[in-house]
C-alpha cells in the first residue's frame, strides 16, 4: 500500500494558514558565491564599478566588492515563497524596503517573515497577505527588511473569515534611514572616468527625466535560470506544460527579473548610482513574456542629503520599465505623459507598454 | 601538400578497438569550483540545504558544502564520453554507482575505465561495451565509481568478433556500502525548518508514493550549457546542422541532465534526502527534447539502516521523470500503475510519457 | 521642468569625436573570478587542459590555472566598446595582438586606448579609427595589447575631415615577440594521456590542415549571456525589438562568440595549443545568428621556435568558422580550395559559409 501523498510534498499555505503575528522562519540558507556573481551578471550585465572590480571597491573604502543589492533581494524573496506566495495570484506590491548591512560573496543568507497584515476579499475566493521579510547573514546580521503584500487563494471559500488587519506602511523610507548598508567612503577617490559617468549626486535634480535608451531582449532559458538561482519556486515561470493552458498560455517571468534588467540599464544616466539603499515601493504594472524588449526611463523625484554624511548623497527614482517600447517619450500613464510633475494622475491608466513601476533610493557619490 | 586530418583529430574509438581488461586515462582534468556550483544552481534549482548553504553544512559536521552528487557524477561521465562513447548508439545503463567521498569546491577531478565486457550483436554492425569508471579527486582517492554499457558502432563490420564477455554487475548496491561520501553528522543539528522538510528517515515506509508535483520545461541553452560544462563532448547534444537530418530532427538532450531536473524536482517529497549515495540503475526510457515539461514522483523501493551508524538512514527511490505529462497518477508502465507493489510487471511497456526510471539510494538524517 | 536627458546618457563618440594620440581610460574595471570561467566554460565547453585543473597547470610550472586568453580578449575588448564602437557600422579588424602576461582568477583588468588612426570616408558619412588598446591586472603590467579598427558614423555629415592617418600595423606579430604571457613550462611534465592529444610542437608542419569535425548550435540566450558578462553594451546584440526592424531583422552575434567556439571546436586537432599568444589578424567575413551552427578548420600557416625557449614552440594557423556548412572540405575563397597553399587567392571572395577568417599564433609543449 502506498501512502498518501500530500503530507509529504509541500502545498504551501493558503490564506486561512496564515495568522496575524506568526513568525515564519523559511528554508533554505544560501551561501551567496562569486559564481552566483558571475551568472547574475551574464544574464544582466551590471556595470557599477563598486560590485564589479575589487579594486575600485577598495580604493573608496570597502573591503571587497559586494554583491549588488537586487541579487541580494532576489535571494532573500525567492526564500519566502514556499511558505508567502506558492498559492499567489498575484504580488501586489513592496513597501519599506531597506538594505541594512553589505553583502560579500560567500556570505550566507536566510531569512524570516512575520504576517502583519491580512484582509479576505470578498469573493472568499481570496485574500491578501502582507509580511513583513527579514534577510540576515551568517553573523545573524539583518541585511534587508521589506514589506510585501500579495493575494493568496483560499483553500476553502467557505472557511471563516481569519482576523483582519490592514498594516500602515510608510509610502517612502525616510532619507534619514539610508545609508546602512553602505560604509564611509573616500568620495574624492572615487574614480568617474573608470565608473563610467561624469555625473555626482549634485549633478542630479528632482524632476529631472533620463531615458536609459538600450532595450534587452529577454530568452525563456535566461529569466528561468536567473530564478531558479535565487531557489524561487514560484510555478508560473517554469512549467510550460501547464501553463499553455493557463491564463497567458506561456510562463509569466519573475517581476524581479524586469527590476534587475531595468537596474542594469539605468546605468546609461545614473552610472555612478553605485547602491540601491531603499526600495519606497513597486508595482508590477503587466507581465514579461520571453522575447520582448525591455526598455526603461526614470524620473528623480527627490534629492536628498543623508545625516551626517559627506560622502554620499541619495537620488529618489522612479524607473518605468516597458516592453517593446523605446522610452524617449517617457511612457507612463494614459493621461500623464512626460513633463507634469512627479506625481501625476494617480489612478491613471498606465499606458500599455508599462511594465514596472519602481521607486526606490539610490545613493551617489558626492 | 596538406597532411590527412585523420590522424590529429579523434573519431573516437569503435567497437573493435576495445579490449577485455582496457585500461583508459581518461583526459581532461578539471578543477570544480564555485562558478561550476553556481551555474549548477541556475540551470537545475537544486535546494538541499547541506549542498546550498556552507553554515548548514558545518552545524552538521561538514567542513563545507560539498558539491551535489549529480555534479560530480556528470563531471566524470563528462571525461568518459570522448573515448567510450563518441561513436555510441545509445547508452544502455548504468550499475554499482557508488558515491566514495565527498568532494568539494576546488578539488579536481580525473576519471579512469576499465573494460569489463564486450559482446558483438548479432548484426555485426554494433557491440556492447561494459566499462566500469572511477572518478579520482587530485590526492588521488576514489570519489565515484561506476559501471555503465553502452552500444557501440564497429568501424568495420567484417571485423572478427573481438574478446566476448558479459559481466556480472550487481542489482543494487547493498546498504552496508553506502556511506562512504557522507562525513558522520550531528543529526540533532540538522534542523529541519532551515532544510524546508520536517520529514526525516523514520518517517518513510517502503511502497510510499510520492508525486513532486512540478514542472520544468528545458530550453536548448541550458542543456547545452549543462553539458558543455562537464566537457561532455557526444555530438547529438550540441549540432542542430546534423540531427536535423538525424532521426529525432533535432538535438537530444543528455540524459543526466533529465536526472538532475529529476533530483531537484524531488526535493518535492524528500527535502531531506541531502545525500545521493549510489545509483543501482539507471534506464533512458525515451530521449527528451528541448521545449518539453519534466515532471517526476518516487516510489520507496526500501528502508535501511546503515551499519554502525545511528546519524543517517538509507532510502532506496525509484524516481520516475516524464515529459509533458503531470505524475499525480504515478505514471509507469503501461500495465503496471500505482498501487501494485514495487516492481510489477517487468517487461511491461513503459508508459510512453516516461523518459527516465532511475532506482538509487538516498541518504538521510535519522 | 525636467532636464534634457542627453547629457547624463552616454550616446557614444561619432568620427568627429576622436583625435589622433587622444588617450581614453575606459570604463569599467573588472575582477575577473572563478564564476566567470565557470559561466565561460559553460558557453563555449573549453577542454584546454592547462585551463581546466590547478593540478594539471601546476604540474607544468603554473601556480594555478589561468584564465583562457579570449576570455581575458573580450574582457578588454567589451570595456572599449562604450567609447569607441557605440556607433560602429562594423568592426574591421583587428592587428598586432599580443598577450602579455597570464591572468588568474581574482585579477582585475582596466583598459586604455589611444586613437592611432582615423580617416573619413569619401561618402562623408562614415570614418575609419584605428585605436591601440591595452589590458592592464591589478598591478598596472600590461595583460593584453591590440589595434584594431571600425568603421564609425559621424555625427554630423558637414563636419570638416578630422586629421588624416592610416597607421602601419604589422601583418603578423614575429616570433620572437610571443610568450610572455607563458612562463617556462616543464614539458616532460606535460601528461598528453591527460591533455588529450599526443601531438606535441613536433608533430604539425605548416601547410597542414585539419578539419575539426564538431558543430556547435548558438542560442539567442548563449551569446547573449556571454556577451553581457563581458560588460559589452553593443546594441545590435541584445535588442530584438530594434533589430527586427534592421539590416538583418535580428540579433547580431558578438563576433568574439565566434572566436571563442571556434578556438574550443579546434580542440579536436589541436589539443595541446594551451596558449593564445597572439593574434595577427582577424575577419568577421559574414555576420552569424541564433540558431545557426558553427564548425571550423584550420592550417597550420608556419611553424615557429621561440628564441631562448626549448619548452614551448608556436604554430601560426588559420582558422576558418563557417555556419550550416561541416568543413571536411576546407571551404575558404570561392576560387581557392583546399591545397593551394597558405595564402592563395587573396581578392577572391570568400565561401558564403565563413564567417571567421582568424590568422593568430598558439603555443605547444615541444
């Protein structure tokens, strides 16, 4: 007689699993090598000279290079999906996204997430869960911390309704709490002809729109490969299988592969944007399939000094990436084309080629 | 005046060219190192902590992480292929495959063959070839060692019929064997949140059933890529030019790489299993191609203890892949589904969705 | 109000931009690690024995494997792409390549490049640069030195005719000038069982030609990947959404792709060439494309002692990479097949299979 199955394969949780409070300690650590490096920047091809020469790394003050901030995130979210968002419909959104301490290669990653939030929709077909995700280092070390939100399917549409709790979440990460994962650096001996870009945070204003020009094509092998590398088992972006017959009829890629293609291409307008010190929030506006283009543009929405640092200085941005679609016209919103101001329309439609909008701190040398 | 060709490149070696008793060095020695893992990791997702994170491994005693077992395995049958197999038909199994020692980061590799059997088929145009292969790291310990047959073009067919002998090779490979490449663990540090399986080696019971529910579709890059990082050199992997007038139309996919999607889809059911230990036998049911979904489950051939040690337990799989087809109802042999007992029906067609029936034995923490 | 984008954007140096003797420090500085090899061997499946085991290297007089010499090529040649090629029509070729100095993994390549020619085209609308550029470690000694020259649009079609200069460059670089990237090798140590080939220096004698067998299919996701790890921001490699509507309707392939599986299919004839000591001249002939497969042939075009050295000796050859077309009947020049010696026909059109006619020295164990 063989035994049932289920109890030994993971289902993941459904919304009435989660309680408000319970702390979920995920499987399964990483030691984060200059391989995974090495592959990251094959499939994005990063050009921030701090993650990508040990030498200009030292000369301004670390010790080595570090790991590049998303790769950092895409490891510590792939680890919350088994137990957050194996049963998702969709991933709503981020919030209050802070990096806290470098990452070197060879450090080893885990991480932890506490429900803060849950709200059943009124179908009772679903629910949304919101964590509050915590990534710490071999030291115990918290080196990120993150909010995230997204709608989860109920097991059982009758269940009762579980408790409910809408968490307030800060709309953007203080200037004052950047900075963390960044060390002091030698400003002055940072090098802009070997970085690539003339352009210091003063150089930068709010309101300023750059297009990042370069569009990547993305393959099936290369999102499915970068995600399997963070050990994200989210089903829709492997199985074509299943989901030829699914609501795209192909696998949907990974939202962060479309963060880390249109980090890499912001380097054509912020090269010297070495660090990515916050995330305030990001949607993921409509799906990436294999074999468009992506392209992207970005908006400073603020500047900001941090206290008591010389060194550096931070940029709020907000980067639009598209799919097929060049951004010299900075698509955005249906009613809100370039040149109305930071914030305009919301609850707009977003114009159709929009795939991504992400606003997040990066901190520049000054 | 050119020189013939002939004699600088290999065509690699026919039939008739073995020799009862053949010893072969094999060529090309290889360092494995962290970007092999990483590259590993993008391609399968492999999640097994022991092998993921350098702190898991050393809680329970490893000096590090050691590299997965299937890594090692490809890595030497990659060295084999240029002198047993560049002129095979088809690779016919595998038996006695014995994980020996563990290897890690950095070591290097180097394979030797002996020949152990040889039998023309009647056709006169193919012969089988037994070899039985060792794996050496650089201080020359034994990491692996294995027996596989292979049918094997003859380069003449009028040659004589060369030395005949069918050898004896074990059905399995006894529990008091195992264990060798497995350091004595602290099971009681091996925590079972961290490794995202609560399910240890008591909780297993022959006859067990156990569907790992996902898929994995595989593009022409990644196989390609896999193979040619373990040097393995057979052509049918690599040249659409020539198989798209071959019989398939199309380049076939090595058939480790469907065993190594097989091991990290069944992280599904046997997070723990952190130890391949051997390999009894291994069948290529049918060739797999790129495009195509993998699915797996297993059956528990077996339990057993291992001799003298208290730390890990032994469990005998059957792993199943398919393609294209979801394994919920345990899809095997035409005549022969779930539910009738471990080994039913032999000689029975397979169902014509399985591409692989592998029977080996997996190690984990008691 | 928002700023114009242009000046924080990099659109890259037109022909008008470039002045004879001007010095450009390109970005970006590069580690090169352990990952990257591994991400490298993946893509290209090198078997160079001296490259692929610390043991094997060490054995000989290496303190360690060093990297491959293309990898250290496009390395350098990718950072000189955002200055001189953003606007190349074509890459013309290269001369006078000389690889200097071995590098390991852990060693950190900068580049430099001074414009020794330019010359504006009759049509007014294209120039022809011709820079010398150079690769230099951690420590400032020159790893890699080359000219080469592309056809770069101008700006502006009225803009007056820059400076005049067609530099001489060497046809071939001497003997006498390869092998100091190799340090003295113990060739009795040289395990040929091990590397792969018996033939050492010895055995190959100019005029020789050897087809290597092999072909190789390329992926959009391979060339891709391996173009983006060497931070080549190139666009026509990477943009499908741009480049349907182009010359080609399609992504082009980075002609070093082409190199580099043209040097690893050449293993099987040549595998004992460990070592790329220069290269003399190069010619994309025609452009490749996904889905095509690679083979190659080469002659041996001279054979040569190095002054002072009795461990090593070079052979000059030609390797030609076709696509769709094995080269067992050495296709070259249309009216200069097999047999006519090493430089027959120069003026004659090529085949229309080839698309790589690369004449560079390598080094064997005498």
């Amino acid at each position: 007689m063989s035994e049932p199955s289920a109890p030994k394969t993971s289902p993941g949780n459904f919304f009435e699993d989660f309680r408000l409070g319970q702390q979920i300690r995920h499987a399964t650590p990483r030691t984060i090598t200059l391989g995974d490096v090495a592959l990251y920047n094959g499939l994005f091809g990063a050009r921030f000279a701090v993650q990508s020469a040990d030498t200009f790394a030292q000369k301004i003050g670390y010790p080595r290079s570090p790991l590049d901030d998303l790769l950092v995130f895409h490891m510590v979210f792939g680890k919350t999906v088994p137990d957050i968002s194996l049963n998702a419909v969709a991933n709503l959104g981020y919030a209050d996204c802070r990096f806290l301490k470098p990452v070197y290669p060879g450090d080893t990653l885990n991480a932890v997430s506490e429900v803060i939030g849950l709200k059943e929709n009124s179908n009772h077909k679903t629910g949304i869960v919101t964590v509050r995700s915590g990534g710490f280092n071999q030291d115990g070390d918290t080196v990120l911390d993150y909010a995230r939100w997204v709608m989860v399917r109920k097991r059982d549409e009758t269940a009762p309704a579980s408790q409910e709790k809408v968490p307030e979440l800060p709309k953007s990460v203080a200037a004052s709490q950047l900075g963390a994962a960044c060390p002091p650096i030698d400003a002055g001996a940072y090098d802009t002809a070997l970085s690539g870009s003339p352009h210091r945070f003063g150089d930068y204003k709010a309101g300023e729109k750059i297009d990042h020009v370069d569009g990547v094509t993305v393959e099936e092998a290369e999102h499915a490969t970068a995600t399997r590398l963070y050990q994200n088992t989210a089903r829709i972006h492997f199985n074509q299988f299943a989901e030829s017959k699914g609501r795209f009829g192909r696998r949907l890629i990974y939202g962060g592969h479309a963060i880390s293609l249109a980090r890499a291409l912001s380097f054509n307008g912020f090269g010297n944007a070495f660090h990515v010190a916050a995330i305030n929030g990001g949607r993921h506006v409509a799906p990436l399939f294999a074999g468009l283009t992506v392209f992207a543009w970005s908006e400073v929405l603020a500047t900001a000094e941090l206290p008591g640092r010389k060194d550096v200085g931070a940029l709020r941005l907000r980067t639009i990436a598209t799919k097929d679609h060049p951004c010299a016209d900075f698509p955005y919103k249906v009613h809100a084309r370039a040149g109305r101001g930071p914030d305009p329309g919301v609850g707009d439609e977003y114009d159709p080629a929009v795939i991504l909008d992400l606003d997040y701190w990066v901190l520049l040398p000054r």
